[in-house]
C-alpha cells in the first residue's frame, strides 16, 4: 500500500485528493492543513487529516526510511526550497533576491511577493486536468516546447548553479516528488557553496528560488 502525503488543502490539494483518493483505494492519503474547514470536507475510508502547518509536518515526519510515497506539494509556497531551508538553517541557507534580469532567459516569468519566479511554457491557464504529454501540448495541440525541468537545469545566470527537482505526475494536473527525490536534492544543494538556483518542474511549470549557501554543512542526509 502506498502512503501520500498532501500538503495543503485548498483549491488544488481538494483536486488531488478528490481524484487519488477514487482511484487508487488502496493507497492511504494523508491530508496536511493548518485550516480544519480545508480537511473536513474531504472524506473516505483511505484519507486521514493533519491540522497543522504544512511545512513543519514536513520537516518534523520526513525522515529517512518514513512510510511514504509521494509527496504532493499544494501550498502558494516553494515547499521543497521550505523544508531544505528548515533543515540546513538559516545560517547556511539564505534567499538571494533574484534581479528582473533574469526575466529575459525564462519562459512568461512572474515575480512572487516573496522572491520567487514562476514560469510556464503557456502564456495561457492550463485546465487543471492536463494529462502532461510528452509529444504535444493539449490546449494547443501544437508540439510541445522543451520541457521546464530540462530548460531550468540548462540555465546559465551569472554565476548561480542551478539545481532542479522534477515533479512526477501522479494524475491528471497532479504532480508529486518522492522521498528520495527531497533527500537527493538536498545533498545537491549541501556539495555546492555560493549562488544556487533552487527550482521544482514538471513538463510544463517551474517555481525558482535564489539562494546563497553561506557555508558548507558537514552532515549529509542520506536517503
């Protein structure tokens, strides 16, 4: 059996869960939310709530070797740059405000309040059930242009090192990460010192954080 962790309940954590949860009734659902009117309205026999924050549960239940599958990222947060912040510490991994000038080697960017860039091959709203070809785009029909994940670890910005965590399709508008995937993106980050580009993308969507890796940690998570 198969164990997922969604983190946020909102719009898109109701999706993944509403959809997952009817299809594969053998996996258990753990649901993630500090808000109890976000939980309640998802219900089944393989569904269990958390009321907290999202990306403390992360930090305090994964671990190496925790019963999990997949991950699935649903907070209007960079949850995976988050949780490698709350694990390495704030004295070894800072934000680096990133400047518009990057904007002109990234596909349709938008600046969060918060630093973070969003990208996206559409310059339109993706239907939430896209089923992410690898051959064509579904909205355009047109063939599909070079995959997010790729273009962002092909990125050369000054002197910033890119690192890229892709996202996993579990269904339809869905994407998850695995345990093994956050734990190997982390001994990334903690092997290079300076100016990195933290990025989590699928075919299509990426988010981007800028941060400075002030120094070099001395234990290394292995998965």
């Amino acid at each position: 059996m198969k164990t997922v962790w969604i983190i946020g309940v909102g719009r898109f954590g109701s999706i993944a869960v509403s959809r997952l949860s009817k299809k594969y009734k053998d996996w258990q659902f753990v649901l993630v939310d500090p808000v109890k009117e976000n939980l309640i309205r998802a219900k089944g026999s393989n569904i269990s709530i958390e009321q907290t924050d999202g990306i403390q549960f992360l930090n305090d239940h994964l671990k190496p070797g925790a019963k999990v599958s997949w991950i699935i990222p649903a907070l209007p947060v960079h949850l995976v740059w988050e949780w490698c912040s709350m694990k390495m510490g704030p004295d070894r991994l800072a934000r680096a405000r990133l400047s518009s000038g990057i904007d002109s080697l990234l596909p349709n960017p938008m600046h969060g309040s918060n630093g973070d860039i969003y990208v996206s091959n559409a310059d339109f709203i993706c239907p939430d059930n896209c089923s992410e070809p690898k051959e064509f785009c579904t909205v355009t029909k047109r063939p599909r242009k070079q995959d997010m994940f790729a273009r962002l670890e092909a990125l050369q910005y000054k002197e910033y090192i890119p690192i890229v965590l892709r996202s996993r399709q579990l269904g339809p508008g869905i994407g998850g990460v695995s345990p093994g995937q956050l734990f190997s993106f982390l001994k990334k980050i903690q092997q290079h010192k300076g100016l990195l580009l933290l990025c989590t993308a699928c075919r299509c969507h990426g988010v981007i954080t800028g941060v400075d890796h002030q120094k070099q940690t001395r234990a290394v998570i292995s998965c």
